[in-house]
C-alpha cells in the first residue's frame, strides 16, 4: 500500500529545502512548489506524537460549509445573467469536495454526452492514477462518456458522492438546465473538473481528537486536489475557477496555513481564480476573545462541554507580545496546575476524580507562525462547565483568541459561556488574495446568522462579498434535487459569476490577461452596498455580488 494511504504512516508537511534529507523510496509525496509531505512510520502512536513533531508539519482537518435540504419545495433558479449571455463556454469549473454524482443530468449535454472533463477520486486505487500522482483513480471524459452509454455505468466507472455536498456544489455553479427551467446552474456551458476526496487518516483524527467516524478531509489532500485541476486546466490551456466549500477552525485565522499559502499564489496568475467559502461558524459560540490590560494580566473564561462530545480539541492563540501560561480545572474543580510555556513539551493529564483526560502543548513558538500556541485536546471530558484560566508570564497585558472545531466535528452543546461571532471567518477562507464569500438570505435581505464573520486574527478584511446562500437549488444523488444552505452555497454561486468574468475578458478576447486576484477585484468594486451600512466591513464585506452590474459596467468601458 501506498505510504500516502497507511495508517502507520503519519503525513508530515516538509520544506521542498529538505526532501534530499529524507528521500527513500517513496517516502516523500510533492505537494507543491514549496511543501512536501513526509511519511514518518509510527508503531505506537499517540497524541503527545504532536510534540515530538511540531504542530505546522499536521494537516488540518476541513468539514463541508453547507447544510443540503432534499425537499424540493423551496427550489429556486439560481441562473441570474438577465440580458448577457454569458454562460461559461470554455471556463472550467474545478470543485474540490466529496465527489460527484456523474451519472446526474445536471451534468450533461442535451446529447446526452458529459460535461464533465475528468474526475479524480482519491477513494479508488483499483485504475488508473493520473499522471503526476501517486494515489487514486482517474476517470477521463472519454470513460465517462462509455459509461453513461453502457447498461450498468457504475462498473466502467465506479466513483459515487455518498455525501452528496459536491454535487450539490457542482450544480450550483455548473448544473446543467431542467427541461422546464425550473433549475439551472450560474454557468450551465462551463465543464467541470472534479476532485473526490479521500478521508483523513486515523492517524490524524488521533491526533486532533476527532472521532474516528466523524467525516472530514485532510489539507494535504486538498492541496493535491488542487493541483490537479490547474494541471488538467493548463494541459487545456482553459481558465478555471476553482470553488473550495471547505472550512476549517484550526490554525492561526490569518492565512499563514500551506493550502492558504498555496491558493495565495496561484490567484495572481493569469487564468486561475480561487473563490472559498467563509465558513458558518458565527453563531455557533466556538470562538472566544479576550484581553487582560491591568495588573495580575490573568483571563479566566468557561467552555461548557456537552456529554456527547468524548473527544474534541481546543486551540488558544495569544496575540503578540504575549506569553502566557494555562490552568484548567473540570466541572468539579480538580486543577492542572500552571503550565507553563516550552518547545517540545506534550504533558497528558488523568484526572482523578473523573475519567477526563487531557492533553496539553503549550508552545513557546509554533513553527508555521512563531506564535505562542496552547493545544488542549480531551478525552473522556466530564460534562459540564470547565475552567481556562491564562496568565502572563511577562507580566504584561495580552489578548487571546480561541476556537473550538469547525462544522459537525462536535456538537452544538460544547460552547464558550462567552463567545464572540466576530474573527471566526475558517482556513482558507482567511488567506488574503483569493476571494471569500459569505453567505446571505437572498428572500429576506439579511446575513446568514451563521455565517463566519471578519475580520482576520491580523485585521485582514474578510469576507470580501456576500452572496445568496439560502435555500439554492442544487442538485443531489441519485437525479434528484434539492436546495443547500450556507457558506459553501454561497461560494458556488461566486464562482459562476467568475466564470462569467473569465468568459467576457478570455473568452470573448476583451481582455487577454487577467489573475484570479484581478477578476475578484472586479466583482468586490461592484458590489452592490447598501447606504444603512459602512464598508467594508466584518460582516458583508465590500457588498453583495451584483453580476449585471459588473457586466453592464464593463460592457460600458469598452
């Protein structure tokens, strides 16, 4: 088996810089230009592993950013180019997610014949591996199109969405039109490249305390994903637009992650733009802000634990300069004591009054960033209210930002007593360049109450643009349809309306140079921004996506 797919193997992300330290065999797997993974086999493995490699060289763990409804009732046209005929010809349309249901109308011609280019699912390691990768199986237009004509298509092509949230993705941006036009995706002449993830290792759910049947994905998995779609795009020599309806909660919320650093330089160039969900974290009371400006420079704050949560994580993050020191106490006051900050150190803790344990690194300096973090990762929790107590050891003010796991990674009864919706915008979601969109209720005119809000832990602006994400038709398994809900709804509708802007300046030859980060700015300056309101701003950001009047101003330039 392939060290990328073994559980014995941890996936630890390494500088290009160092392969040459550690190549044998198939031990290294290339990410990127800048990142490799290392596959470290590990006999024992346990959560204090995380310390004996640093925090930066673990994937982080992503869920799905939206909610799918398959009652019909609420379906509406998601198709909103009025008087342009712009339909996404010879845009690629690229979705990293859970698969797709290839065999659905919504994804093919009125022949009959796919519009899809080509899948890659990690899940299958029984045909053919693209070029260029060393894992899974790629199904090409030519098999699809041999399949959709065979009596039982599943055995020439046996690749599924179980999940049902790419599909749903998928036929948001690029869904081909119902007989009675009661549904359409943005831009139904576009094709589609489709990534299916694999999902994460054990290994890595260990050591991030994820249950092991929880379903989420792992960033290194994301990274190759996206890698394939720009070297399908580029064999083409095709724009793309690539949607990533993916969230996550982990890291430091300021773009400094290795996919954030990766969709960050392939926007600024020509042909590829990056559009990211904001996440749906903004009621869900999994962040918390505080600060200490006076004399002892101590916070305390409470985290109520649900008894259905018997393993979750919990990252502090304290903003320069400060240095702080941890004590945390159960829901019946038995104490770790003060621990302090170090380089390597991982302390398991076993309570003796219940059957809690936790783990603890308190790094004086993580890798990625050079920022303190404190890691609090539970087992086994004692319901109820526990105790965080933070302190400097510099004697100095300090503040600090904590969150708890994005998406359905824990349940809803595991919360801050105190929490705070804003800076709650999930990875990659907080990268600078590539646009990020929340989501709105296109019927009522307000914000999702879940949807993440800015700004970034740096003070970055984001979102960049609200856009509709209540209730969108979309496609889903099996040839039905239904409506999706959330950020990652929202997203896809962004990213047909950059295929739009790829199709104006490209495809009709009114511009021949454009970056993904070019076309963003387009649609951020033609924002439609309601007076009530000052922008940007944490919430909306520049403004809702208005399309028509991106394309009326641009067809009023030339």
């Amino acid at each position: 088996m392939s060290k990328i797919l073994d559980n014995n193997y941890y996936d630890l992300a390494i500088s290009n810089t160092l392969i040459q330290d550690f190549r044998s065999g198939d031990n290294i797997t290339w990410l990127n230009n800048e990142f490799s993974l290392l596959h470290v086999s590990k006999s024992d493995k346990q959560p204090c592993d995380l310390g004996e490699y640093p925090y930066s060289l673990f994937s982080a763990l992503f869920t799905p950013t939206s909610v799918i409804d398959s009652a019909p009732e609420a379906i509406c046209n998601t198709q909103q180019t009025k008087n342009f005929t712009l339909l996404g010809q010879g845009i690629l349309v690229g979705i990293v997610d859970t698969g797709i249901d290839y065999l659905h109308p919504a994804f093919r011609n009125k022949d009959k014949t796919t519009r899809i280019i080509s899948i890659w699912d990690q899940t299958r390691q029984d045909g053919v591996v693209p070029a260029g990768f060393t894992f899974g199986t790629e199904y090409t237009k030519v098999l699809l199109n041999n399949a959709l004509h065979s009596a039982d298509p599943m055995i020439l092509v046996p690749t599924t969405d179980e999940n049902g949230h790419g599909t749903a993705i998928a036929s948001i941006v690029a869904g081909s039109p119902t007989e009675d036009r009661s549904f359409s995706g943005i831009v139904p002449n576009s094709e589609l490249i489709v990534v299916k993830l694999k999902e994460a290792k054990q290994n890595l759910k260990m050591i991030f305390s994820v249950p092991e049947d929880k379903l989420c994905y792992q960033e290194s998995d994301i990274v190759l994903g996206v890698r394939y779609l720009i070297s399908v795009a580029q064999r083409l020599k095709r724009p793309l637009v690539i949607c990533i309806a993916l969230g996550s909660n982990q890291g430091s919320h300021d773009g400094r992650g290795i996919l954030s650093l990766f969709l960050e330089s392939i926007v600024r160039t020509p042909d590829i733009s990056v559009v990211i969900s904001a996440g749906n974290e903004g009621n869900s009371n999994r962040h918390y802000f505080g600060t200490s400006m006076y004399p002892p420079y101590t916070k305390d704050f409470q985290l109520n634990v649900g008894a259905q949560d018997q393993m979750f994580s919990m990252e502090i993050w304290p903003n320069l300069p400060g240095r702080l020191a941890i004590e945390v106490s159960s829901p019946d006051r038995e104490t770790i004591s003060l621990i302090h900050p170090s380089f390597y150190t991982c302390e398991k803790f076993t309570f003796k009054s219940n059957t809690s344990v936790v783990w603890i690194n308190n790094m004086a300096f993580e890798r990625g960033t050079g920022d303190q973090l404190i890691l609090l990762r539970f087992m086994d929790p004692l319901p109820g209210i526990w105790y965080i107590h933070v302190q400097s050891t510099d004697n100095e003010p300090f503040s600090i930002h904590s969150w708890l796991p994005s998406g359905d990674l824990i349940s809803n009864d595991t919360f801050f007593l105190f929490p705070n919706p804003d800076t709650t915008i999930t990875a990659p979601g907080n990268t600078w360049h590539p646009l990020t969109v929340t989501a709105y209720n296109q019927l009522s005119g307000n914000i999702l109450n879940e949807s993440s809000r800015g700004y970034t832990r740096s003070g970055l602006v984001k979102p960049d643009v609200a856009a509709p994400g209540y209730q969108i038709s979309c496609a889903l398994p099996g040839g039905s349809y239904g409506t999706l809900t959330g950020t990652g709804a929202a997203a896809a509708y962004a990213a047909g309306s950059l295929a739009m802007i790829f199709e104006w300046t490209q495809g009709k030859g009114n511009f021949t140079y454009v970056t993904g980060e070019q076309a963003s700015l387009m649609l951020i300056r033609t924002a439609s921004r309601n007076p009530a309101y000052s922008y940007p701003n944490n919430i909306w950001g520049y403004g809702t996506i208005d399309v028509f009047k991106l394309l009326s101003r641009l067809s009023d330039d030339m």
